[in-house]
C-alpha cells in the first residue's frame, strides 16, 4: 500500500480498524496526502461491499495515470519487454516485477495483454506496474518493425528445441538495444 500511496494519486481509502492500526498503516498514511479521506470499516461490511475476503484489510480507490506512447516509453531505452497476447494477471504481474528487478527500461502490450493495473497483476508485481513505464502496441507486424525502425534488436523467446541457447545468445547481445518478446500462454509468440 506504501508503493501506491507514494506513486500514484489516491482517491479514497477504505479499510479495517485493525489495518488501520498497525504500524505499516501509520507509515502508509504519513506518506499519503492529508486530504485523502479514510473510511474505516468492520470486516464484515468491507466483504460485503467488495464480495471477497480482503485479508490485509485495506483498498484504495487511485486515480489510472493516462497512458504514454510506445514513443515516450521507448525513448531512450535500452531494454524493453513485449509482451504478445500474455492474458492471465498474475503472468503479466511476474513479468513487471523481472522488468523492475533486471532494470528494463519498459513494457509494451499488444492490445489482447492483460491490463497492468488489474488488481491481481498490480498485486503480484508488487506495484512494479506503478514504477516500470508501460504502453499498449496494438499488436501485429507493424509494431516489430516500428522497434526495429527505433534501432532494437528483436529476440522473440520460444521453448522450442532448436532455438538457439540463452547464453550462447547473451554473449553476443552486449550493448545492443534490445526488445524482448514473449507470447501468449499456450500458443507462444504469434508467427511474424
């Protein structure tokens, strides 16, 4: 909650009495603006208004920063992550969290990736989608050549056998500007 409470603009806050006592909350709301309201509420309503069990017991309603462009995410950067047709959040939540971790410059996702701000890909990224530049690419043949246009490298990865080995790859990757694309869960990366 402290990632998102610095990083993004908070509407509403809603939480249990016991969340809003413990000493990560106190921390948690020195950092949040002073006129963010905070309704706190009995466990029992907070299931009842959101139909699930919230076990840390706090939500907050933040307003979605507007989207940049590939240009603006891509300016500059050295390492991006293409994400092609990843559907499933906790999927797209894990690759945001290497993207922090690795220092990617930025994520691009084709139109039929799951959205970074889903609360389940916001959660399992531990708030990296809120850190890590993103934009949405469309998708298709026309978004590669854009990058390649941009002066990336392009390097689709793939289970297949015949793939050549990562490291016999990494190797020869040293200083190239590159954009790493992986597919869908299932059909893998859409033949280009």
């Amino acid at each position: 909650m402290r990632r998102v409470l610095r990083g993004s603009p908070v509407r509403r806050q809603v939480a249990t009495a016991e969340s809003v006592s413990s000493p990560r909350a106190r921390a948690a709301a020195r950092t949040a603006r002073p006129s963010t309201p905070v309704f706190v509420i009995d466990t029992g309503d907070f299931e009842a208004i959101t139909g699930i069990n919230i076990h840390r017991g706090c939500l907050a309603l933040v307003e979605r920063p507007p989207l940049k462009s590939v240009e603006e995410v891509t300016s500059g950067a050295s390492r991006v992550i293409v994400l092609d047709g990843v559907a499933n959040a906790d999927n797209v939540g894990g690759v945001f969290r290497n993207a922090a971790a690795f220092a990617a410059d930025a994520v691009l996702l084709s139109h039929d990736s799951c959205d970074p701000l889903y609360r389940k890909a916001i959660r399992t990224s531990m708030a990296a989608v809120l850190r890590v530049p993103f934009a949405r690419c469309g998708g298709g043949r026309q978004n590669l050549e854009r990058m390649r246009a941009a002066g990336f490298t392009l390097v689709a990865f793939t289970p297949s056998e015949t793939a050549e080995p990562l490291d016999t790859f990494a190797a020869r990757a040293a200083g190239l500007k590159l954009a790493l694309a992986f597919g869908a869960e299932g059909r893998g990366s859409r033949p280009r």
